[in-house]
C-alpha cells in the first residue's frame, strides 16, 4: 500500500486528489502545514507528496514554490480539482441556526460573497477545512459550521446546510505530485516541464529567455518570480512550459542551461490538463 502525505486530513481536497490520482488502496500520512508534509517525505515517512500549488481565484501558493526549491523535491505530475465548497454542520440545523464557521483562510476568502447575506456569523480562520468538520463531530459542536467538500461531510456523518457557496463557480486548484528521488517519466509520455531559474539584473535578460522559448516552441503557462532572502533585489523564476515535441524541449533546456545561472528542472511529466 503507498504512503502519501496530504495536506489536512481525509476528507479534504488534498484525500480527493490522492483518491483520484492513485485510488482508495493507499496510507494516508496526514500533516497541517505544507512545512510538516515536506518534512514526511524527507524522513520517509510518506513515499510521495500531494501539495497545492495554485487556484484559479487567489493565484500561486508562493511559500510551497520555496519549499519545492529549498528541499530539492521532484514534481513527477499534476492534476487539476474543481473547487466545491459547501456548509456542514451537525444534522437538524438550519442556516439561522448558524454563528460560527470555522475554515481554511482560502475557503474563507472564495466564500466570501455568500456570507455577506449572513451577518449574524462569525467567521473564524482555522488550519484545515475537513479538520474543522471532524471537530464539530467529535465534540458535537452546535452552532458551528464548516466549509469544506462533499466526503468530509460523508466521512464525519455531518448536513449540509448550503451547497456550492463559493463566490466563482468555476474554481479549480492545480495540485503536484513530490517524490525526492528523481520520477521515472517516460519521454514519450512528456509534455510539460517546470523549471527554476536566475537571471543576471540587466535589461533584456528575461526577454531574451522567453524568445528562447518561443523559438523552441515551447508554451509558457506559468511565470512565478520569488525573491532570494539571502540576495537583496535577486530574484528567482519559476516556470511552467509545455510543448508538443520533448525534442523542442531538449533544445531550448541545453541554451538555458548556458544562459540562466543556478537553472533547476524541478519536474517533466505528462500535462495534466489535457
């Protein structure tokens, strides 16, 4: 059975990922930061990570590219799960009932407009939306709701009250697969790289990067800058490319390698989107 950490615990958007992407036979290693899943694969308590990477609604989760960078870790895939929040509490309650929900800062934010109709609830960030779920179960916690998916509802035997109140419906996260020792992705099933990269602070360095990659025929779909804490006003950059033919890539990955200083390829694997 293959140990994979998560970000939160089951019932989360992280447990739907992993259910999707490797199935229900697999041992979950629960962690409530990213710094603590991070910490899982480097003491081989887990074999492979999940860690969300971007959202549609509120962009790049900047720490976790630091992370991936600090710590070496291999992307080997990615996939993409639409967003559904909905509003959960203990059975034989209704939303006047309602004056607490406790969730993740994310959730929060992407509900924002539907509890602009609710002033009489407080809301209260907490570390992980299925995590606040099994609390109110555990400790039979009226008054209190949750924001977080369908199944930790299913698992923690709660109601929903409200469903879908997310503020944008089409909301999606993009979530990577980490592992510390390098993927065996075939080249055949290759179509999509993110590398990391510096630039020396002169006019038309990154320009000149970019036409690289266009003359390669290389698809930027990510561009992330991050700066070095160490260097004042250096920056690193963080970018995703996808491409038709790996031969492209190839090409344009050996004039990079020349041309950016410090060039990392953090992972090759196949485009989750199509």
């Amino acid at each position: 059975m293959k140990k994979i950490a998560i970000q939160g615990i089951q019932g989360s958007n992280h447990h739907i990922v992993a259910n999707n992407y490797y199935g229900e036979n697999i041992d979950l290693d629960e962690c409530l930061s990213f710094d603590v899943l991070v910490d899982s694969l480097l003491n081989s308590r887990s074999e492979q990570a999940i860690m969300a990477l971007e959202n549609t609604i509120a962009g790049s989760i900047i720490p976790n590219y630091a992370l991936i960078d600090k710590y070496n870790l291999h992307i080997s895939g990615e996939y993409y799960l639409p967003i559904h929040h909905h509003l959960m509490a203990l059975p034989n309650q209704q939303i006047e009932d309602i004056t607490e929900v406790c969730s993740h800062p994310m959730a929060l934010l992407q509900c924002k407009e539907f509890f602009k109709q609710h002033n009489h609830i407080k809301l209260v960030e907490d570390v992980d939306t299925s995590a606040v779920a099994k609390r109110i179960a555990e400790q039979q916690l009226k008054g209190v709701a949750a924001i977080a998916p369908k199944m930790a509802a299913d698992i923690f035997k709660l109601s929903i009250i409200e469903d879908e109140i997310q503020t944008i419906k089409n909301n999606a996260t993009r979530f990577v697969f980490l592992q510390t020792s390098l993927p065996k992705n075939g080249k055949s099933e290759i179509n999509k790289a993110s590398l990391r990269f510096e630039l020396d602070h002169k006019r038309g360095s990154l320009a000149a990067v970019l036409n690289v990659m266009s003359d390669c025929k290389l698809n930027l779909t990510k561009i992330q800058s991050l700066p070095k804490i160490e260097t004042p006003w250096k920056y690193a950059f963080f970018v995703d490319v996808t491409f038709e033919a790996y031969k492209d890539y190839e090409k344009a990955k050996a004039i990079l390698q020349i041309m950016a200083e410090d060039f990392k390829i953090l992972g090759e694997y196949k485009n989750g989107r199509l």
